[in-house]
C-alpha cells in the first residue's frame, strides 16, 4: 500500500537560511542564530540553574530563546525552561535574566 502526499499535514518550508529553532518565550521560529541557547547548569551558589550557552557549544540538551527581556519573561510566566529542558525540579532563572538584562530576573536564594 502506497501512502498518500498530503500537503496539508507538511510544515511549510521556512524559506531560512541554516537551521531552524523555536523560541520557548513567543514560540516564534527564527533562525537558530538568532536565539540563545539556554542549558542546565549552576548558578554563582552551586544550585541548579538554567544558564546562557551563547557559543551554542555545552554538551547536553539545550533550548532557544530570543535575546529579549519580553521573551524571557514569557517563559518564566509559561514555566518552559523546566518543560524544554526536561527538568521536573524547580530552576532558578535568573542567571538567563541578569544575561539578558530583565528588569523580573529575582532570584531566590537563602
């Protein structure tokens, strides 16, 4: 049995140079050279941290994101680094934030 092309089922051809990732902020897919790779890593007090991979170069799973305050606070808002780097313990942010500058990048700490 010969199964059949169905256009519609395709993703449309993204008509971007290189490859292609989803930012986990606005869901928007840009140009992976366009985002920030964010990664599992430590914080300055030893403590699981999602941390900015800019060389793209960390081993492990990694997840994209504009390099903007606005996305990053709407993956805060969503919990989506917990999600895209498949972490179900809670991670502090705010080494993402103070990288980027956002003004919401708080990080609790005793």
């Amino acid at each position: 049995m010969v199964r059949e092309h169905i256009p519609s089922a395709c993703p449309e051809p993204s008509g971007l140079p290189g490859p292609v990732r989803t930012c986990i902020g606005c869901r928007k897919r840009t140009a992976k050279n366009e985002l920030v790779r964010v990664i599992v890593g430590s914080d300055a007090y030893g403590h699981p941290a999602v941390v900015p991979d800019p060389a793209a170069t960390a081993p492990g799973r990694g997840a994209h994101l504009h390099p903007t305050p606005e996305c990053y606070d709407l993956a805060v808002r969503r919990k989506a680094f917990g999600r895209a780097l498949r972490v179900t313990t809670g991670l502090s942010s705010a080494p993402v934030g103070d990288y980027l500058g956002s003004p919401h990048s708080t990080a609790p700490h005793p």
